[in-house]
C-alpha cells in the first residue's frame, strides 16, 4: 500500500465517481463524522458523483438515497442501489439478488446455525431492515468476538452454501452471485454511461476492510482509510493506496488531496 500523497495528479484529474464503504471507512465509533460529511459535500459540489457502496440494509439506504449528497448508494454487498431520480427515489436490483421472501427464511434458518455454533454471535440488529443478506454481528457491539471468530463464522456460511464477507463489524452472508462491484458498476454503467472497458480510472474507492476487496483488486485507485492496516493479514487483495488518518478522517483526507488536484486540472 502507497500513501495517499504519492497518488499523482494526472491520475486524480480523470476522477468522475468516488465511491466509499460507510462503516469504519467514514465513520469512528459509529458515529458518521462531521469531516467524512463535509467530504461528501465537497464532491458534489466540485461535480463529482459521490456513492456509498456498503453491507448496511435497504431501510438505511433508503434514507442515504433520499438525505445525504450522493448519487445513489449501493446496499447489502450489492443486492440494490437506490437513488433519487426525477424527484422520486429508484430501485435497481442486481439480476442475480434472489427473491426476497423466500431468501429470508433461509438466511434466518443459516443466522440460527451458526449462533448455534459460535457462542456469543449474534443477528446484527439492524436485520430487520434487511432484504438479501444476513447479518451477524461479531464487533457492532459487545461482547466482541474478535477476528479470528469472524473469520470462522465466515467459513462456516460459505461451507453452507452461502456467500460472506467479513466487514469490520459484520459477517455478512447471502445467496446468490454477487458482490459491490458488480452492482456499483451496473449502476455507474446505466445512469452515468459509465464503460467498465475504459473507464475504470475515472473512479476513485475508499473502503476499510475485507470485504471491500472486490473493490480494491478492481481499481487503480483504491485507497484504504488507514484502519484498514488492522487487516493487512487477512487481505489477498489490498488497496493500492493507504490514508495516514484512520476512518473518516482518513477519507476527508483522501478526498481533500483529490479535490485539490483536480482543481489545478
């Protein structure tokens, strides 16, 4: 992982989207940061188009879409994105996101295994804002069960059958071949003419964490907030750059150094 400062400015100048995780990558301590917010404005305002690509359910993304200065938000580790369009809020669902209803009863059914299994986890609680995924909550709040066990829990969904992710706080788990990068850049491709063929340097990714990866093996420039070296260990595909700040401080810093090289463009 490079600094932030070595990113060079003919590659910041080709900038269009900024897509970034929410938990840990602007947040600290689950709070959105006053920092990370004025970020976000800063990019709107500069013409950029902001999105926030996160494991987090429909109900908050539904608010994300409608209040905050984004473009859209992609949610549940790429299930949907949402956004506001001709004054009404849009849904688009991946093609290969399962039926709900049915979805639900066997992801409630993997949630009991694996609780069953590894003592102390939990059903997250903002499950019940869910559509696709499951989530199993292993450091959102107490007791954390540490790394190592999120690992496992991981291991024991994808032996079921399922897909997971680890986040920082979450083992996300679902059915059904995606991830947020097929979904971010359906989205980006339909409402933007983003060309995934040519335009892969135009976007910039802030994430944190493991789950992120996807994201951070497809783009030149993907940066991790500096946290994000907890999971050095754990990672086959790091970021290629890194913060010196941690969390949303970290991602106001990325941010501030791309604004100010595209203004000199």
């Amino acid at each position: 992982m490079l600094p932030i400062r070595d990113l060079c400015a003919a590659s910041a100048s080709r900038v269009r989207f900024v897509l970034f995780d929410i938990d840990d990558t602007i947040t600290k301590d689950g709070y959105l940061l006053r920092e990370s917010y004025e970020a976000i404005w800063a990019l709107r305002e500069a013409g950029l188009q902001a999105v926030p690509v996160t494991g987090r359910p429909a109900g908050w993304c539904d608010l994300i879409a409608r209040q905050w200065p984004v473009a859209g938000v992609v949610g549940e580790n790429g299930a949907f994105a949402m956004f506001q369009k001709n004054g009404s809020l849009e849904r688009m669902y991946h093609p290969l996101a399962p039926e709900p209803r049915a979805n639900a009863e066997r992801l409630a059914a993997l949630g009991g295994r694996a609780m069953s299994a590894f003592p102390g986890l939990r059903v997250a609680k903002d499950q019940p804002f869910r559509l696709f995924d499951l989530a199993l909550d292993f450091a959102e709040e107490e007791p954390n069960l540490g790394l190592d066990t999120a690992r496992r829990v991981r291991e024991f969904c994808v032996n079921d059958g399922a897909v997971a992710k680890v986040s920082s706080i979450h083992v996300n788990a679902w059915y059904g071949a995606y991830d947020k990068l097929s979904m971010a850049e359906r989205f980006l491709e339909l409402e933007f003419g983003y060309d995934p063929a040519r335009d892969e340097d135009s976007v910039v990714y802030f994430g944190d964490s493991p789950n992120d990866e996807p994201m951070f093996r497809r783009y030149s420039l993907s940066c991790g907030v500096g946290n994000v070296q907890s999971f050095a260990e754990f990672m086959e595909h790091p970021p290629k750059y890194v913060t010196s700040l941690s969390y949303g401080y970290g991602f106001a810093e990325g941010v501030g150094l791309i604004l100010k090289m595209i203004e000199k463009r």
